[in-house]
C-alpha cells in the first residue's frame, strides 16, 4: 500500500487485475475530501450534537465511527468511479451523476453492473479491443495463449489444453507466447 501514496495524480496502471492495483487508481483528492469528511463526521458526533446523556457515550463513540467509515468509504467510491470510467471510455460525467444522486449506494452499484470492460490495444494493427479477446478481429493476431485445437484461451505454462486435453507443444505458437517451453 505504500506505492499509493509515492504515485503522480495521473498514474493509473495499465494491467490493473485486481487486489491494490484496483486501488492505485482512487485519487487523492478523494482520499483527502474522505479524510475530511471522516474527520468532519467526529467532530459533529463529538463536539456539535447535544451530550446530555453521559450514559450514552459508548453509542455515540459507535455511531459517529461508523457514520464516518460509511460517509468516507462513499468518498472514495465516487473517486474510484470518476476514475475507473475513464479507463473504460465511458460517459464520466453522467457516470459520476447517477452514482453521487442515486441515494443508498444504488448508483453505485448500477456503475459496477453495467460498466464496459477495458479496452486494449492490438500491438499489431492498434485497433481497440477488449482485453478478454485471443485474437484482433481486425488482423487475427494472437494476443493469448490458446489452443489449437478447441481454440479456448489456456495458461502459457500448460502442456495440455484443459478442455479437450490436445497437446499444446504440437501447436504452431508464437514465440512471444512460448514463454515457459523447454
């Protein structure tokens, strides 16, 4: 997690898979605005609202904790969006819209159905595709391992296709893709 904060504001990474690399992509003035709002929601729990009851203390404590996670973890998701949808060529503005106007997270999760996978770029022919695809629609270059046989995607260490068992080293592979043969 300490790449997080040593990055430029516009660094997004480019083979983002999941686990912290996801996270790299949240903005830091939305991690700033979440601080704040955190901070903002102790203070009114704490300081603002009446404190008639001392008996009371401990669900105060629990309440203004939970509120701020909840209200500062919302922060960070409209900054995570407001990035992720670039990424995705998406409409950022309406994106940004539906999620922060759509009350209870709902907008949020309508974003997490219904965004566009990310698109990749052939190295051959440089037409845009989405990154699940084997080959270019375009030039029918390969961009992943697959099997000659069934022609489904395989891992680049297989010796065997896991789906109809064809030997992978009978295959006429390229050589980017040969990573791991003897």
């Amino acid at each position: 997690m300490t790449h997080l904060w040593n990055r430029r504001a516009g660094d997004v990474p480019k083979n983002a898979e999941g686990g912290d690399a996801e996270l790299t992509i949240i903005p830091r003035w939305s991690i700033f605005l979440a601080v704040v709002v955190f901070i903002a929601t102790q203070y009114l729990f704490h300081q603002i609202l009446p404190h008639r009851h001392p008996e009371m203390l401990p669900m105060r404590l629990l309440m203004g904790y939970s509120s701020g996670t909840a209200f500062a973890s919302y922060v960070l998701l409209v900054g995570y969006v407001s990035r992720d949808v670039k990424r995705r060529n998406m409409s950022p503005a309406l994106w940004l819209l539906i999620v922060i106007l759509m009350p209870g997270g709902i907008g949020a999760v309508v974003y997490f159905l219904l965004r566009q996978p990310i698109l990749s770029r052939c190295p051959h022919c440089n037409t845009e595709i989405t990154s699940s695809f084997h080959f270019c629609p375009q030039c029918q270059f390969q961009m992943s391992a697959v099997c000659g046989q069934c022609f489904r995607g395989v891992a680049i260490t297989d010796v065997y296709c896991t789906h109809c068992g064809h030997d992978l080293a009978e295959d006429q592979v390229p050589a980017r893709l040969r990573a791991y043969s003897d």
